[in-house]
C-alpha cells in the first residue's frame, strides 16, 4: 500500500496555532505550540485535517485520550504534598471569571445545599448540618492555569465522608456541581473519594470568605485551580458526562495537577 504523504502549508499551521489558543489553557499553549505539529495530530487522530472545525476536534480527541490516560493513573491513595502553616500565601490570590466586586453575596442562613441523581438520601444540607460533620483542615498548594500557584489553609469535611453519608452510588462515574454563580463543573469519583478531597467551610481557621467561596467550596489538591468548585449550591451524582464551565471551553477534564 502506498501511502499518500500529507502536506500542510503555512496557512494551516496557522490554523493550528488558532486552534490551540481557543482549546488550550493559557499554560498549556505555548507547550502545545511546540510540540504538535499537524502531522503529528492527524496520525494520532487519523484524520487529515484540512480546515479549522477538524483540527479543533482532533485536538479534543487528544485531551479525552489525556483524560483516560490521567484517570488510569491516579492513585486514589496518594496524597499532594502538604505544607506548614508558615508558607501559607498572604494574602491568598483571588481568581474567578469575573472580578472581585462581583464575587455572590449568600446567606448561610438561608443556603440549602441541593442533592440529586445517584443519591439515596437527596434531603438538601444546611450550613449548621454541614458544620456538625467531622471536620479536618490541610494545607496545600492551589495550581491556576493562569500561571500562577498558592498555599493556603482549608477546612471542613472530607468528601467521601459526606458522600457515604447521603447514601451517593460510589460506583457511578461523575459527581457534578453547580455553583451560584453560573459556574459549574464535575470530577471523577475516584478523586471525590481522595481522601484530601474536602468540602470546605473553612480558610485559615476562619468561616470561609465571600471570595473564597462562600458557604462552601470542593478543595482538591489533587487537580487544578478550575475543578475546585467555590459556591455550591447543588451536587449531583451521575454516569453521564457533565463537562464544566471551563472545560466546555477545550479545557482538559480531567484537569489533575
Ligand atoms: N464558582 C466558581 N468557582 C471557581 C471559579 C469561578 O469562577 N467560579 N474559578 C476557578 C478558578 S479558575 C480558580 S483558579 C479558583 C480560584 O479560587 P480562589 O479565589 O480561592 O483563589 O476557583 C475556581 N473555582
Ligand atoms: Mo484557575
């Protein structure tokens, strides 16, 4: 069999640059950029890519294999580094898709956290009913995409507690959140189940602040900045694909750090 040797032109590694920019975090770009080539994508994808819409989705397909291959390897018993409460960064940075002035102002008075899907118990959690649960606090280092990382101190409690507490189906694929302010995303369960994992109340000791997410934030040292969800309002449990805010966006899914 004679196989035809593809070319590509200037102009489609010009579309391919294009492409990452739109699918790639800002931390990933430049390394892309160096190391895919068209030549490259289209023989792990088979496909020959010969205008924006196909490269763009070759690319998808190589951070869904990245998502299978980072689900494999993570070892549900291995533990992110901890730090002393003396390297804790101050003040801690604060990031979200809008500025600071329009961080949501929540009454915990008023805040029901709401349960559905693959959830035996969906009775919805109040603040003081979270608060009444063990409690643990970690410090560890936060790792944004953005390109900048920080050590802080949170605490509240471990999530596999609660989710064995509300009866949740430990052998479904995903747990989804979604937050008050539109953002949303989901993780696998083998890292909901990590132990550092922690559905947090706390940061540095104090009631968690507005900023910081405000009743309650997922904190997983295990993955990126973008999959630690600030301001729940609702978890769900399920075995059908819920994406994210970010990742919906050509983030990688997994997003493991
Ligand atoms: N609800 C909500 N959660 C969010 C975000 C957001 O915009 N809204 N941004 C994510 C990103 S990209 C980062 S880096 C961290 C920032 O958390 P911090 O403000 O505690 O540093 O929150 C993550 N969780
Ligand atoms: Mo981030």
């Amino acid at each position: 069999m004679i196989k035809k040797k593809i070319t590509y032109s200037k102009d489609s590694e010009l579309m391919l640059a294009d492409a990452i920019r739109r699918v790639a975090a800002p931390s990933r770009r430049t390394f892309l950029q160096r190391t895919i080539t068209l030549g490259g994508l289209a023989l792990l994808t088979g496909c020959s890519l010969d205008d924006d819409s196909s490269i763009e989705s070759a690319l998808g397909q190589v951070s869904q294999w990245n998502d299978r291959v980072q689900g494999k390897l993570f070892d549900p018993n291995r533990l992110a580094p901890t730090y002393p409460d003396s390297m804790i960064t101050r003040p801690f940075p604060f990031n979200a898709f809008y500025g600071e002035d329009e961080v949501p102002q929540i009454d915990g008075g008023e805040w029901r956290l709401e349960l559905s899907g693959m959830i035996a118990d969906r009775t919805p959690w109040t603040l003081r009913k979270l608060r009444a649960l063990p409690q643990t606090d970690q410090v560890t280092r936060h790792i944004c995409v953005e390109g900048w990382s920080a050590i802080g101190k949170w605490g509240g409690v471990p999530f596999a507690t609660f989710l064995k507490r509300v009866g949740a189906d430990l052998n479904a694929k995903y747990v989804g959140f979604k937050c008050a302010d539109d953002y949303y995303t989901s993780i696998d369960m083998a890292t909901a189940l990590h132990p550092q994992t922690l559905m947090t109340l706390t940061y540095d000791g104090q009631t968690l602040p507005a900023q910081y997410g405000y009743p309650m934030k997922l904190r997983m040292p295990t993955k990126l900045g973008y999959k630690n969800p600030k301001h729940i309002q609702a978890i769900f449990v399920t075995n059908a694909y819920p994406g994210g805010y970010w990742e919906d966006q050509g983030y990688n899914w997994f997003g493991g750090s």
